[in-house]
C-alpha cells in the first residue's frame, strides 16, 4: 500500500501502543489480545485505524510485544478466508473482511521490555522520516467519538505550535481516576494551555476539571525530551513527565476540550457501554436491541 498524508495533518504516523498484557481483562487475553477484542464485531484496533485514517495519517506505527503479533495479523489479507467468501457470495463479510487490510499502511515496532508508555512511544522514533515533524498517539483503550477531534488538534497544532493534547470535563468525584491538567484560558474556549498536569490528584487538590482523554499529537522534541527524563517507579518511563519537561522549557502544549464520549475499552465495564453504545447506532441490531434494554431493566 502506498502511505499518503492528507495535506492538512501535522502528522504522518499515528502511534498505536499496544505491547502491554492487558491484565483488566484476564483470563480473556492470556490468548486474545485485548485490540482484537470487538465492539460489536469490529475490532477496537480496527476503529483506531479508522479515526487515525480520517484524521489524515498515512501510516499506523502499532507498538507491539512478541505475544501480541496477531494484532498486526488483523492487518494482512487473507487470501483463502476471503476467496471462500466471494466463492459463496458472502460479499458483505468479504468487505468487512478486506477493509482493516485496506484502511491504511501498518508497521509493526517492537517493545521488548513493558517499560512504560514513554519507552513505547521512543521506540517509533526510528522509523519515522526525516520530515515527520509531529506524530500522533492514539491510545487503544481509549475509544474518543465522534471521531474528528484528532484533526482538530492537528488544526490547533498548525495554528499554535508545538504539542496538542485531548481533555475532557470530570465531575469532582471522578478527578481522582485521571491525570489532571493544569491550564489557563485562550482566545477559544475549547483550547486551553497546558500549564502542568497532576496525576490522580484528590478533588480538593485538582487544579482544574479538565481530565487527558488518549490522544495526542506530539511534536518531535518529545524523543528528545524522553531519553532526558528519569525513569519512575519499575523503571517505566512515563510520557506525561516527558511532556512536563516540555512545558517547563517553554515549548507550547496545549489541550482541545473534546465535548463527546469516551468508552474504556480496558476494562470490562467500560467495554461493555461501548458495545452497547455501537449496537444501539447499528440499525441491525438497535431495535431489537433496545426492546430487550426495556424489557430487562423493568425486572
């Protein structure tokens, strides 16, 4: 496949970390990686791919383990699933087949060590180009809707500079699941400056209610920022320190206040609310989907 860019993205890689184990969803990914497990019937990697793709990336950087090579394998053809498929005149599942192959050039990175998200995002810097002045992050457990806000941030990047994250609003009880932003206002009211953020603060202590969704588009100077920082606690190298050392050094971070949802695809709860949300958007399935809703919540 050949990568293209759309002209109006910072960015041509999309960075995908997907090397870790998992564990919220044990015993279900001691075999199936947690990427692989579908929304309805539509991988959770697959919709990333699909927002990076709309977002304008040419190229998807999937940040995998040696135990999670079948999340790339989703991304190669298969030629006999998909002959046996046209041969029966199943041309619907042949499209829904062929179309992750389809979506957009995907390269496999090695982490070899689970030491931290920082650590997986350094090991993209070595198959990016010379010109890839920004790359963008997606995190798999985060599923941000609409999709859109990613080109929105590659917007305020072209208008800002430097480094653009995503945030959304958290009511005091929850500020405490969360990394924290501290910001100041701009002249939008939906983009504000990053000014420091607080990991997992107490309401009290929150210095706003502004909570980092998984997104990012990260200038380049974070590479640099991340073989400077100290490694934390089991060694991990953590990427909002790197981004902190960014901003303590004057280079502009800002936030996009994204007014949609958020599912965590991480954990089984979230899962879930996710399925059900795609299922009720589905016309296959919302109706009779949404009387069984009624039906079982009435006992």
């Amino acid at each position: 496949m050949t990568s293209t860019t759309s002209p109006d993205s910072q960015f041509r890689t999309a960075v995908v970390p997907a090397a870790g184990l998992g564990t919220r969803f044990l015993p279900a990914t001691k075999t199936v990686p947690k990427e692989l497990l579908p929304v309805v019937d539509t991988p959770g990697i697959e919709l990333i791919a699909e927002e990076a793709t709309e977002a304008g990336a040419g190229r998807l950087a999937i940040v995998t383990s040696e135990r999670k090579v079948g999340v790339m394998a989703h991304f190669s053809e298969d030629q006999v699933l998909e002959d046996t498929l046209s041969d029966r005149g199943k041309d619907v599942l042949l499209h829904k087949v062929q179309r992750a192959p389809g979506l957009i050039e995907v390269v496999d990175v090695r982490q070899d060590e689970p030491l931290g998200l920082g650590h997986a995002v350094a090991q993209v810097e070595s198959v990016l180009g010379d010109e890839e002045q920004a790359v963008a992050v997606l995190l798999p457990d985060d599923l941000v809707l609409p999709f859109g806000i990613l080109g929105r941030m590659s917007q305020v990047r072209a208008e800002r500079g430097g480094s653009v994250l995503c945030a959304f609003e958290v009511s005091p009880e929850e500020v405490s699941s969360y990394g924290v932003f501290e910001v100041t206002d701009t002249d939008d009211p939906a983009v504000k400056q990053v000014r420091g953020m607080v990991e997992k603060p107490a309401a009290e202590d929150a210095p706003s209610n502004l909570a980092a969704a998984g997104r990012y588009v990260l200038d380049r100077a974070i590479f640099d920022a991340l073989r400077r920082i100290e490694p934390g606690a089991g060694g991990e190298l953590q990427l909002t320190d790197a981004i902190d050392l960014l901003i303590n050094e004057g280079h502009p971070v800002h936030v996009v206040v994204h007014d949609g949802t958020r599912h965590d695809l991480g954990n089984p709860g979230g899962y879930i609310k996710a399925c059900v949300d795609f299922a009720l958007d589905n016309p296959a399935y919302a109706d009779e989907l949404r009387e069984w809703l009624g039906g079982r919540l009435d006992h």
